[in-house]
C-alpha cells in the first residue's frame, strides 16, 4: 500500500530518504490474517497476549497493559471481516 514504489531490492533502498527507509509504511494484512484475530474467542486471548509479550518488538511490554488493545484489534477484526472489509497495518519508526 505505502510506500507506493516498487520495494527495493536485496540491497535495500539506494537513499536514506527512500519512503522504503524512513517509513511509515502501510500494509494490507491478508483475509487469513484478518479472520484469524476476528476467531480469537475470550477465553484465549490471556494466553494470544502472553505469547506476544514474549515477541522482541514488545520488549518491556506486560500482558496486562496489552490486553485492552487486543480485545479491541479482536473486534475490529470481527467487524471487518463481517463487513467484507480488509485490515491494513500501519508502522513508523
């Protein structure tokens, strides 16, 4: 989606101020994807967030405190995929 430039190749982008490099970037997640966080029942999302929390990008996060943004990722899954929507993931640095 973003950067609308073809992706750079193995050498990576041939400027720092490549919309490659700096970001942000945006990317449509795939209907799998999307539907499987809209499947994600109540009674698993304790043990989804805790094995998140263990991922290196979410260093020195708790599962307590992303709780509330999984619950809400989960609905918004669920009324996308009810809606024939598509779920985008936006990134900077």
């Amino acid at each position: 989606m973003w950067p609308a430039s073809p992706a750079p190749g193995p050498e990576g982008p041939e400027s720092e101020e490549d919309p490659w490099a700096t970001g942000p970037w945006v990317s449509e997640l795939s209907p799998q994807v999307r539907d499987t966080l809209a499947g994600v029942r109540d009674f698993e999302v304790p043990a989804v967030v805790a094995r998140w929390v263990q991922a290196e990008e979410l260093e020195g996060a708790s599962a307590e405190s992303m709780r509330p943004l999984a619950d809400e990722l989960f609905r918004l899954a669920g009324r996308a995929r009810d809606a024939e929507e598509q779920l985008y993931c936006w990134m900077s640095l």
